[in-house]
C-alpha cells in the first residue's frame, strides 16, 4: 500500500516540475517506443485480462439465456438473443439457495470473528508479551497454516461424529478456525511488530494494564491489520469446500459451494442456466466486499506471505 | 478491603507476570487449534494404522492399509495424477504468474483496477468457478470446441473431460486459471520492493532488458518466489474442489488426485482408516516440498551476505 502511495505522490511531484519521465515510478521506461509498449505490454496484458475475466461472463451470460439457446449451435452463443429470469427465479424460489446463503453468512461472520478474537489475543501474546517459549509458539502457528484441510477431513469427520455435531453449522463453526486463527495471528503479528513498543511502555508507567494497552492503543493502531484479517478470513470460510462437504448432508444445512454443487445437479438432467445463476450469487457476496477493500486484501495476502 | 487486599496483589501481580498473562492470552487459540488441528492430526495417522468404518471402532492393523494401496492400481495412478498436476500446473502458474506480475509493474493506466480485477479468479469459491469450468468443458455445448470449429481448427467437439489425457489437461487449465492471480499479485509486491535505481544503474551499464531481468529482478526476487511457490505447490498438491466438481476423479479414475481419492475411499466408501493413509501418505510430499523451499531460501539468504537472525 505504501508503494502505491509512494509512487503516486512520486508522480504527482514529477508532473509539477514539468518532467513526468524522471519519476522514479517510470525508471528508464521513457526509452521504450510506444508502438513497442503495445505489443509487449498491452497486448499481452489484455490476453490475461480476458482469459481470467472469461469465466465471470459466461456464468452471467449463461444464467440470463433461455434452455433453447443453451442447448443449441447455431447463433452467437456470446450474447443472449432473449434473455430470462427463469433461471433465477427457479434457484431463489424452486430451491434451498437462500437457506444455503444464509447459512454461508452465519458459518462465515461467526468464524471470523470467533478467530480474529483469538488471533488478536494470541498474536499480542506471542509478539509483545514474549513469554517464555512465545518464539516456538509463533513457529507452531507459522506450520499450523501449512496444514491443509485434504488431510485433516477425515479424522475430522469422525470427531465430529462422536460430538454429535454432525450435520451442524456449528462443526464448520468450531472447524474453520482451524485455518483462519494460524493465517490471521500470522498477519496480526506483522502488524503488531510495526506499531512502536514506546506507546505500550508510556501507558505502562501511566499504570495502564495489559489488557487496557491492548484494547485501547494496540487495537486502534492495528484496525488495517484487522480489516485485512477479517476480510481474508471471510473470504476463506465463505469459500471453504471440503469440510462443509464432509461434515453436512441435510440441504437445509449446506453452504452455496456445496449445495450449488451437489443439489442442483440432478441426476443427467444439468440446469445449466440455474447451476450458473447459483454460481454467481454465490460468488457476488465476496467479490462485491473484496472491491471495497482490494488494498486491505492485497496487502494481506501479501503481507501473509512476505515473513 | 484490608482482608481482599492480599488477595487482589496476588491476582494482580499474576496477571503483570508475562508468562502468565501470556499463556491467558494464548488460551482461546490455542484451545481450538490442539482441539481441531492437533489432535486430527495425531488421529489421523492414528486411523491410517486401523481398519476403521464409519460407524464401527476399527483395531490396529500396522501397516496392512499401506500395504493395500500399494499394490492399488488406483492409488498408484493417483500418486502419479497428484505428482503431474502439481509438476504441470505449478510450473506454468510461476511462468505467466511472473509474467502478468512484471507486465503489472510496468507504468500502467488504472493500474490499482487492472490488479483488482486480476486477483478476481483467487477470491471467488473454486466451486463455484469449477462449475463455470464445467460448462466451459461440456462434451456438447463448449464454447472452445465452438470457436474452434468455426476457426475451422477442429471437424467435432472436443470431449474435453471424456477422455484420460484431455481431462487431465483440462483440470490443469483450470487450476491454472484460479493460481495464476495468487502468484502474479504476491511476485508483484516483491517486484514493488526493488528499486528502480538498480534498473538504472543497469541500463546506464548498457544491459539489455533480459540481462536486466535475468541479473536484477531475478535474483532479487528469489526469496519471495521459493516462498509463493511453496505456497502454490502445497495448494496444488492438495488440490480436491476442482476435481471434486469436474470430473470426481473420472475418467477411468485418470485425474484422481490423493485428495478426493481419500475422500471416495474414507467419505463415500466409508473406509475411514484407508481414506485417512491416503490422506497421511501426502505429508511426507509435503514436508519435502517445504524443506527444499526452507533450504533454498536460506542458501540465499546466506549468499547475500544476511546475517543470522
């Protein structure tokens, strides 16, 4: 975030004094000719741009066509010749999708902040109270992210069998922590390193407890830490597949992932049209919150990997 | 109050000592992961050593359930399955990864939108963006069988997840599409990390744009590389939700990874001791994967003169 700022306030510096090609954003750039640019820069780039972008589109394009023109070779199939809400309609009405959307919500928020709780109290432990053995801790932490959730659904699901939790939002509930506290006490931790150990030893000598110290410095000091904690975390358990189809069988239950893929696939019968609405309205939620905080996402994914 | 008093310094002078409070603190975390990651762990390579069902206690069978899947054809093509995906997708997720990433450092317009929109693949649900796959890949209806025969390309529409190889190729694009955003954006902000005065430095030198590249920006740029590759390759590797709604491991069991093997053998079959050693033989994957990035990163570190930290 601080480079984009940096190289923006760069620039802005170097369109006032009249030579916008010695920025230090542009290095040596001003060289290369701009018909040169568009064949190794942009052309290339808008490839990428349309093969990731692709997808997107022809989910949204597919829910709105009508059968016979899913199911047919002739005509442009990039465009809808008659466009229909049946597709919707049949996912919100005809289905289980809202009861799976609020259970996506409920699962993703309570396990979010269930582990940004515990992040922020483990993160401030092991990095500023340092107590004995706080750096093998930190370590664990580090090798408990790398553990990933294809190993451990099996004798998960037995666990979750003999606690009676089977078929339970409340076994994603206790499970999704299990990725999320590793990744966002990692991240809280880099946040916490950078804000100056001064301030805690002032409201120290000012007779301040830890408690207060954390609550009431650290924590506003830390609010991108965790903004960025919270919306990967989010996106994490809004996205998680394997236990959410391992732990639950009842359709009431289910999260979108798995209900889309698994209850609106019936038998050879493929509803393209609803099983792409399904896909969209499953993927709007997070992509709509992740634009409003793409920096905070981007510097915590970054951030998660960077130490 | 004089007689609470003793009691109240006690209690406080606990909560001052770092180690107690420090343990406090650690308690809720620390609770759910022993709980939830520890122990499953441990239970895990427990179960691969047992004959457990679902529903029925299994008993010790040593290393019987490693024995079978050895001599399993299926395991064994999911073995070598796992293996080619993550060789094949991993290396050509780095290669346009660290190309989109150099493309998006250059002096671009909307260049905050460009990456927002690049990372869009990464943040949606991988089962739902599968889905879109799989209606890209229909035997009948595809899109890409549809362009190319009107490019004249192609005389019938490619069966794209019919066939063994075509369906292991087309899992890898897939999983392509969804790593690449995850590479190019983190090699990104360790490209942002480079000064541009080395560039300079280089270019006054008179070094071409692939010496600029092959002894600036690489070298540079290798530590964060061993640490998103590890990433990717662990991703990978333990990939399940895009084979799990492509193709379920068919055809023929062709792109059956370890990872939905274990859940058709553990979750489906219900075979939970078997689904839990094929489950287990993954780690030992794993952890090479991590000891080369760890070794190779530190190898580095070392060359360019860090000191221990």
């Amino acid at each position: 975030m601080n480079d984009v700022k940096n190289s923006a306030a760069g620039a802005a510096a170097g369109n006032a004094e009249g030579k916008p090609e010695l920025t230090d954003s542009m290095g040596m750039n001003y060289l290369v000719s701009l018909p040169k640019r568009v064949v190794s820069v942009y052309v290339p780039l808008f490839v990428f741009v349309v093969v990731l972008l692709f997808p997107f589109y022809w989910m949204a394009i597919t829910a709105l066509k009508p059968d016979a023109e899913l199911l047919s070779r002739e005509g442009n199939p990039f465009w809808v010749q008659n466009p229909t809400l049946a597709h919707i309609k049949k996912l919100l009405f005809e289905t289980a999708y809202p009861d799976w959307l609020w259970n996506t919500i409920v699962v993703s928020v309570t396990s979010t902040f269930l582990s940004i709780f515990c992040s922020v109290l483990a993160a401030y432990s092991i990095e500023r109270l340092r107590f004995r053995g706080s750096r093998y801790v930190g370590m664990s932490i580090f090798l408990a992210y790398l553990v990933p959730p294809s190993i451990l659904f099996i004798p998960l699901a037995a666990m979750v069998y003999k606690l009676n939790l089977f078929d339970t939002r409340l076994a994603l509930i206790l499970t999704y922590p299990t990725f999320l506290i590793p990744f966002c006490t990692w991240l809280l931790m880099g946040y916490f390193k950078s804000i100056p150990i001064e301030l805690e030893e002032c409201a120290l000598i000012d007779g301040a407890s830890r408690l207060q110290i954390l609550i009431r410095i650290i924590l506003p000091l830390a609010v991108p830490g965790l903004i960025s904690a919270g919306i990967f975390a989010f996106t994490l358990s809004w996205n998680e597949f394997i236990y959410a189809l391992t732990f639950i069988s009842s359709s009431e239950v289910k999260t979108v992932p798995v209900g889309v893929v698994t209850e609106l696939v019936e038998g050879d019968v493929y509803h393209w049209g609803s099983l792409m609405a399904g896909a969209l309205f499953g993927s709007l939620p997070v992509a709509i919150l992740y634009s409003f905080f793409v920096e905070y996402y981007v510097s915590g994914l970054t951030g998660a990997v960077k130490e | 109050m004089t007689v609470l008093a003793p009691h109240q310094t006690a209690l406080s002078r606990a909560l001052d000592n770092r180690t107690v409070l420090g343990l406090l603190f650690m308690l809720p975390a620390a609770t759910l992961l022993l709980l939830f990651l520890t122990y499953p762990l441990g239970l895990g390579t427990y179960l691969g050593f047992t004959d457990t069902k679902i529903g029925r206690n299994g008993v010790w069978v040593g290393i019987e359930n490693y024995q079978y899947l050895w001599g399993d054809a299926v395991t064994r093509l999911a073995l070598f399955n796992t293996l080619f995906y993550t060789f094949v997708a991993s290396i050509i997720k780095f290669a346009l990864g660290l190309w989109l990433a150099l493309l998006l450092n250059k002096h671009l317009p909307f260049k905050a939108f460009l990456r927002a929109i690049v990372l869009l693949p990464f943040i949606v649900p991988t089962a739902l963006s599968a889905i879109a796959f799989w209606w890209i890949y229909d035997s009948q209806f595809s899109i890409i069988s549809w362009a190319l025969m009107r490019m004249g390309l192609i005389h019938e529409y490619i069966d794209f997840l019919g066939q063994p190889w075509a369906a292991r190729f087309s899992t890898i694009a897939a999983n392509i599409w969804r790593g690449v955003p995850f590479v190019a954006i983190t090699l990104l902000a360790g490209l942002q990390t480079i000064s541009p005065s080395f560039y300079e430095a280089a270019s006054l030198d008179g070094a071409s744009p692939w010496q600029q590249f092959r002894y600036v920006t690489l070298p540079l740029l290798t530590p964060i590389i061993a640490v998103v590759m590890t990433f990717s390759v662990l991703f990978t590797f333990t990939d399940f939700q895009l084979i799990y709604v492509l193709t379920r491991g068919g055809p023929l069991n062709s792109t059956h990874l370890m990872a939905t093997l274990s859940f058709q053998r553990a979750i489906s079959g219900g075979s939970l001791g078997e689904g839990a050693a094929i489950a287990t033989a993954m780690v030992p994957f794993l952890l090479a994967a991590i000891l080369i990035s760890y070794f190779g990163l530190q190898r580095r570190a070392w060359q360019q003169g860090a000191a221990d930290k």
